[in-house]
C-alpha cells in the first residue's frame, strides 16, 4: 500500500505583546514544545519540508518544529504571511507536494494536460505538477498565523478547522489527488485540555 502524504498546519505559539514583530513568550515555547509531542506526530516516518512564515514568532516556532522533527529541507516564505490569500499559500503547497525540493524555483510556468482545473486563475510559479508523475509521498509542515490557516483548511478540505494558539490540524491525503478539497482531517494536535 502506497504511503499517505501527511501535512501538518501549525500556528505560531503565543508571543509576547508590546512589538511589531514579536517573539514567543515562555508560554508560547513550551506551548509548541508540548504540541510537537503530541500523539498524532508521534508516528511521522520524517518530516520532508517545514515552511513558515517570515515573522518572528513563525520563525521561532518553526526553529522547534527543526530541533523536535529535523526536516530534511527548511524554508521561510512570505506566501504564509498572516495576510496572503489561502489559494496562493494552497498553491505554494501544491508545488512542495509535487517536488518537496524546489519550491523556490523560478521556471517559467507550463501546462499540464493531466492537471485538475484549479478555479484560481494565477499560473503557478514553478509550473502546474503532474499529477500522474512518480513522487514519493511527503510529509510537510506549514507554520503560519490567523487569518490564513482557517482559510488554508477551507480550501485544503472543505472543513472550517479551529486554530488555537500554537496549535495545529493534521491533514492526510492521497499523494496523487493533493489538490483544492482533497485533503482529509485526522485531527487536531495541542498541547492538552483545548480540544
């Protein structure tokens, strides 16, 4: 039996008040300390790709996502800034899912005849994947803010998903159909007593 792809969207842990740009507070790093403990991570084969957004309590999140699950690949993006539509940050997955090593290439956009019609217009940076293509299945992670992560689940799975702070929801879909709506909840992760 083929390997699921696994995707877990992560909210930034609390940060501290009183900055533009805040860092986490001692209660946000333990927060995401203890969600990155939690049962539903505990059986990740790996972790192929962390992307987060570039403000500073993404960052630090995203540097615990490191230290506890040690992806093979890291990078920060501003398509998971709390502002960015949920069908480009949708499409900046959809890319990580086809090729979990090039998202940040710049070729020129192509069609794919075996593509799934995406209703968004905008072509994809990196070209549309093939979704017939030999890929392995990934496991990525997306460290990002409100609005944008109750706006990803909606466009990921058709499901309005709740986002605590420094909490997330695991997704899990078919490597094959990672497109607009495919995508399955198995769950919330915390770090105990909210859900």
């Amino acid at each position: 039996m083929r390997e699921r792809l696994r995707l877990l969207l992560l909210r930034h842990g609390t940060a501290v008040t009183g900055s533009a740009d805040p860092g986490l507070s001692a209660e946000g790093r333990s927060g995401v300390e203890a969600t990155l403990r939690h049962p539903r991570l505990a059986d990740w084969p790996r972790l192929d790709l962390l992307l987060y957004s570039p403000l500073r309590r993404a960052v630090e999140t995203a540097e615990r996502v490191e230290a506890r699950m040690a992806p093979l690949d890291s990078r920060v993006t501003p398509e998971l800034l709390p502002d960015a539509a949920a069908a480009t940050a949708g499409r900046l997955l959809i890319r990580a899912l086809a090729t979990p090593t090039a998202v940040e290439d710049t070729h020129a956009p192509r069609a794919s005849p075996a593509a799934p019609e995406v209703p968004d217009t905008q072509a994809f940076p990196n070209g549309v994947p093939d979704t017939h293509a030999e890929r392995p299945a990934a496991c990525i992670c997306l460290v990002a803010h409100l609005p944008l992560l109750p706006a990803l689940g909606r466009w990921l799975c058709d499901a309005d998903l709740d986002f605590a702070t420094d909490c997330g929801w695991v997704l899990e879909g078919d490597p094959d159909l990672a497109w607009q709506g495919t995508f399955a909840t198995i769950g919330p992760v915390d770090h105990g007593g909210i859900w």
